[in-house]
C-alpha cells in the first residue's frame, strides 16, 4: 500500500498579530515534522486574521497585506517547507503586483516553489478582489494538489474543475462554522457566550461545534465533494472567537471516497493527522464518474441565467433573486 501522511490544524489566530500567528504556525509545524508529515494545511487567513478585517478601510488592509511569493510570510513558509521536507500551506492577506488585495492561500513546498491560490468568490469586502484561476500543482512526493478557499468549496463547479485538472488532493482552508445563513437548515450563529464560558461548561461549547452549526453542516455538503470527485479533501479551519461570531473548528480529513479518516472533537487548537492511502484513488467512484461524463450535454453550465451574485452580494445581499432555484448567501 502507497501511504501518505497529511495533516490538518485547527486553530484561533490574533487578530492583526502576524508575528504570534506565525510562531503558532511554527509550533504546529514542527509537532507535524516529528510526526513524519508530508502535506500540511492551516486555515483561511490565519496569519493576518480574518473576520477584523471586514470592517477595514482599505489602508488597513493594506497594512496586513503582502507580497507573494516574496514577502515575508512566504519567505517564512518555504523556509518550514525546505527545513522540514514538508509541503505547508497557510492563509494571508496578498497584495498583488497591480495594487490589487486577495484572500490569499500560500502552498510552500520543500523544492522551493510557491504556489498561490487567490480565493476565487472573495465577500469578505469591496476592498478584495476574486481571484480568477484555478490552482493545481504537482509536489516532489508524487501526487497532485489543489486549493481552493471557503466559499469555493460550497459551489460544486469549483471542485469538479479542480479535479479536472487533475488533483489528488484537495487543499479546502476555512474560517467557518457557527454563522448566521440566510438560508434556514444551514449552519446558524454559535452564542459567543459559549465560547467565553467553555473553561466552565465545555460539554455544551462541544455540543454546538458537533451540532448542526458545525459538524453536521460541514457533513451534509464536504464528503460528496470529495466522494463525488475522486479526491482527498484536508479541511482546516478555525476555531474559537473571531471579531464577534464562533469558528467551530471541526478539523478532519476526508478520503476519496468521502469517508472521514480523522477528525476532532477538540474546542480548542488541534492538529489532525492521517495516512492518505493513495491506493484508493485510481478505483475511487468519483474517479469513475467523471470519465462517464457527458460534455457535449453541459454547455448551460457555462451559460449566464442573470440572477448571478457577485461575492458581496452573495454574502451580504438580501434582496430576492429573480427566479424560484436562485442561490443563497454564502454557507
């Protein structure tokens, strides 16, 4: 059996504070590293923060924001990457060559490379701008990787194009859980009361991140994206306090066929680890059903219906959608 150890991490960042951010990061590198971990990924945004920023004029963000790959947070990773033979992915806030700011997603690998991944239906704010590519990219340890960011991974076109371009894995960083949804069955808001009494009550903190705000939410939808492509899915996420609503945390790691490998209960920073048995992936039914497709019968896919939102609206919008099956706000 060709076997692949992969982890992911959970974990509350400071909001603003790059340097503490970072050095969690290293901690939880080098716990990987003794572990024997090849791929690594952590969540959204974790070393600028994340849901601060939303009310940012734009010069604050471009106080967090940075170059990549020449920056010093991704100066920072690659060296991790090169030290510890280790493919490490991290969130940050990029500054684009053209002035222009991106939820960015960092891929260090240890041959030197870096790869980016620009969140492609970005709401967080009018001062970011999506991203508009797909990112996949090969590894020195013989599998093929791919990113997407949050909200990309709730649209399923998103991922079947990712696994087009041929990924094995699928990188699917996250600052979710426990929000407010327009939409009534999905997730819903976690009392940050909870949150701040979890030393007291902890059971009833876990209960909420295992309940339908977290990890029941995240099972309706994460196994079929990966199932239904054929892919490994390594989801990491926050968890805890960020500027007003509760990250459920809820780490975990899926398999090709949309099985949870390994996960977390934990109501604080946690690293997930697991062996990717890399033997499932050619027979994997995902795998299979994308070669019965039927391309010539899928041209409306790319066809405009005019009730499309952009990513703010999605997020923020509450204004009715022109036809009966219209989408809903982000989830």
């Amino acid at each position: 059996m060709s076997t692949l150890r992969a982890a992911v991490v959970q974990f509350q960042h400071l909001p603003g504070d790059k340097a503490a951010n970072l050095a969690t990061l290293t901690g939880f590198v080098e716990r990987a590293a003794a572990d024997g971990v090849k791929i690594l990924a952590f969540p959204e945004m974790c070393l600028t923060g994340y849901w601060h920023c939303v009310g940012l004029p734009r010069d604050g963000w471009l106080a967090l924001a940075e170059p990549v790959p020449n920056g010093p947070s991704s100066l920072a990773l690659a060296a991790l990457a090169r030290r510890h033979d280790m493919v490490i992915g991290s969130g940050l806030i990029e500054r684009g060559e053209d002035g222009r700011i991106f939820n960015t997603y960092v891929v260090a690998l240890p041959d030197g490379r870096v790869e980016r991944h620009r969140k492609l239906h970005a709401f967080e704010s009018e001062h970011v701008s999506s991203g508009d590519a797909f990112t996949v990219f090969d590894t020195p340890f013989g599998v093929r990787v791919g990113v997407l960011i949050c909200w990309d991974n709730n649209l399923v076109e998103n991922v079947r194009a990712t696994a087009l371009l041929g990924a094995d894995i699928l990188l699917s960083p996250h600052q979710t859980g426990g929000t407010a949804s327009r939409s009534p069955h999905a997730m819903g808001v976690v009392d940050v009361a909870l949150w701040r009494d979890r030393e007291a009550n902890p059971e009833a903190l876990r209960a909420a991140f295992q309940g339908d705000k977290g990890r029941g939410w995240l099972l309706r939808w994460l196994p079929a994206r990966a199932h239904d492509n054929g892919l490994f899915v390594l989801f990491a996420n926050g968890v805890g306090e960020d500027a007003g609503e509760v990250r459920t945390g809820n780490a975990m790691i899926l398999d090709p066929y949309g099985r949870v490998v390994a996960e977390t209960d934990a109501i604080e920073d946690a690293l997930v680890v697991a062996d990717l048995d890399l033997d499932l992936l050619p027979l994997a039914t995902g795998r299979r059903w994308i070669r019965g497709r039927r391309p010539e019968l899928y041209g409306l896919l790319t066809e405009r219906r005019g009730d499309e939102l952009s990513p703010l609206e999605a997020r923020f919008s509450t204004a009715p959608t022109i036809s009966r099956s219209a989408g809903t706000p982000p989830d």
